[in-house]
C-alpha cells in the first residue's frame, strides 16, 4: 500500500503584501497541516510571478521577507519541508522557459486570471502576465509533485499545469508526474467582506473588505462588524445570501463547526451577535501566530540564514528534473 510519505506537495505563494484571511484558510493553514501527514512538503514564496504587476522594490523584498517569518510562525518545520523563494533557485526560470515552447496562444488566452488582470492592469498587460502559468507549470513540475493544495482559484492554473506535463510526457515520453489539485473543503474561496461576489485579495482597493493575518484584535473586529450582509438577520447558508455564506464559511473554516451546527448555534440571534462571533474566533486563531512572528521577523540574521540554506535543497531536486528535459529537448548539458 502506498504511503503519504511516498507523495511530494508542492504550494507556492505570492508575496505582494502581507497575507490575507483568505491565503490563511484557503492554503496555508492546510499546508502547514500537511507537514504532520507524512507528505514530503515543497513550499515557495512565488517572487518571480509578483513581478507580472509593477512593485515597489523595496516593498517586494520587505513583504518576501515577513511572508516567509509568517510561515515559520506558523510552524513550517525546515527539517522536514524544504521552504524557499523563488528567485533564488533559478531553475524555475529556465523550465518556464521551455515550458512556453510547450504551450498555446489560445490555452493560455483562456485563463480566468490573465483577463481578470488584464483588466485591472490595463496600462501593463505584459508577457509575463500572460505567460505566468507556465512558470507556475515550472515550479510544480520541477519537483514532480503529486498533489499541488491550493484555494479555489488556482485551480484553472493547476490544470494547465496538467495538460502541458501530458502534452511534453506525450512528445518525449515519462517526464514529469502529472499533479493533481488539492482543495479544502472549507475556506477554499473567501470572499471580500465589503463585496462578497468577489474573492479577498491583499490588492483589493476597499481595505475593509480584507482581513490581513496582521491585522490587530480591533481592526478586525471591525471589519467584521462592517461586512455587507442582508436585510434577513437568519444566520443560515442560503442562495442570495453570499455576505452570510462567506462569513459561516470563515467560521467553519476556524472553528471546524459545520453550517447546521452552526446554524443552530445563532438560531434566534441576529447579524449582531454572529459577527462579533467569527471575529473573535479569527482573532483567537491568529493571536499566537502573530506572537511568535513578531520575535522571528525581528531577528534578522536568523531569517536570512534559514532561506538561503533552503534554496541549495530545492535547487537539488529541481536540478534533476531540468537536467532531464534539456536532455529530451535537445539542449547540450
Ligand atoms: P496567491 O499568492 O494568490 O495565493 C496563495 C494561496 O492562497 C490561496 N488564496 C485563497 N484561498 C481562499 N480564498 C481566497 N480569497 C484566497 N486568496 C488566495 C490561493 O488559492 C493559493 O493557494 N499563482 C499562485 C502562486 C503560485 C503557485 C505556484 C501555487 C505560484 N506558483 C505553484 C501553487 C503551485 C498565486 O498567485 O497564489
């Protein structure tokens, strides 16, 4: 019988600014988890795709550096998972590289997130945005990772993934593992607080409608209080409803209640009391987390020490595979 520990995880995550609610309960919280079921775990902070939109320098490399203290707050445990940043192992680079070699105009005209962003972007619609998945295809096919945990966004990504691993193992025969996507049943997509149709993002422009994993007890208690519901006031999972479903989606998601039950826990009792409720089970789950990132991010030397140990081990495994596809490919090693 086969094992966890036979299977590699691959995630990777933007660094654009500081995580949101929904990075937390749609990915990383899982991953952490994924630690402590045998799985051999490979997670990045994707650098590299965070330049597709225009960043402030100085801003990227700060953000890069507190998002990867924010994961060994979480518990990231070095030992076991190999954690890196992108741009520090170069063969994601290189494998995209081919990888565009591989892919179509029209499969990659197709993505939901290349028109979402090139709308917003519309004055820097750049190669890189319209390419970003095959570097994404690099980064999880580079470790032949079996299972790639994501929020329901990403999911269209991992499929491209997919079909570009099944169109390059056709050419040239067994090269990579073909992944599969894996997305949590609760908190795979949280919505904005301020605009429920949309999903919360850190570049969100109305701020009260992202919950940051930095935010203070106050803060978010407030935009709790603040989120867009309806005029109903039943606490209960409904179509039409997306302002209340999102919310017993985040306290699903941190609590592990199911909606029934948590239906019939704010049976009776109005918006007032349920939203107060959720902040303060948000509140409660991230308190010791910022605790114990606060000493991490201060100590410097300690963090930089930790990720530029890790890139010399990722670059190892993805080594072997970009040695492998420049050999089929025909490129001289
Ligand atoms: P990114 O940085 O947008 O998000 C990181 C992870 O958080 C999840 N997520 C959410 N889940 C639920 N609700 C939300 N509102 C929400 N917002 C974000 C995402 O699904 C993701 O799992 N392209 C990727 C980064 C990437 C990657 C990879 C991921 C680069 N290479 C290889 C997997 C494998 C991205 O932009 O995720």
């Amino acid at each position: 019988m086969e094992t966890n520990e036979s299977k590699r995880i691959l995630s990777m995550y933007q660094c654009t600014g500081t995580f949101t609610l929904g990075n937390y309960l749609g990915a990383l919280r899982n991953h952490i988890k994924l630690q402590q079921e045998g799985y051999q775990c490979v997670y990045a902070l994707a650098d590299l795709h965070a330049l597709t939109v225009r960043q402030v320098p100085a801003e990227l490399r700060k953000y890069t550096k507190e998002a990867y203290a924010w994961l060994l707050a979480m518990g990231i445990d070095l030992e076991k998972t190999v954690f890196f940043i992108q741009s520090q192992v170069p063969e994601h680079s290189q494998l995209a590289w081919i990888l565009n070699c591989y892919t179509q105009f029209g499969e990659l005209s197709r993505m939901t997130q290349f028109k979402d962003k090139s709308a917003k972007h519309a004055d820097n619609i750049n190669g890189g945005l319209f390419t970003y998945p095959c570097l994404m295809a690099a980064d999880i096919l580079l470790y032949q990772a079996d299972f790639v945990p994501v929020g329901a966004d990403q999911k269209q990504h991992v499929e491209i993934a997919r079909d570009i691993a099944e169109r390059f193992n056709g050419i040239y025969g067994d090269t990579f593992t073909v992944p599969e996507p894996m997305i949590p049943q609760h908190g795979a997509r949280v919505m904005s607080l301020q605009n429920p149709l949309s999903k919360m993002s850190k570049s969100d422009e109305n701020q009260n409608g992202n919950i940051s994993v930095l935010d203070d007890p106050d803060t978010i208690l407030r935009k709790f209080k603040r989120a867009k519901t309806d005029s109903d006031s039943q606490v209960r999972f409904a179509e039409g409803k997306e302002g209340v479903n999102n919310l017993m989606g985040i306290y699903a998601a941190v609590t592990g209640k199911s909606y029934p039950e948590i239906e019939r826990e704010f049976e009776g009792k109005g918006y007032g009391e349920f939203k107060p409720a959720v902040a303060e089970a948000v509140i409660e789950e991230l308190r010791p987390i910022q605790e114990r990132y606060r000493q991490i991010v201060a100590d410097k030397a300690y963090l930089e020490q930790c990720y530029r140990e890790q890139a010399p081990k990722a670059s190892a495994i993805a080594r072997r595979t970009l040695s492998k596809v420049m050999k089929k490919v025909g490129l001289v090693l």
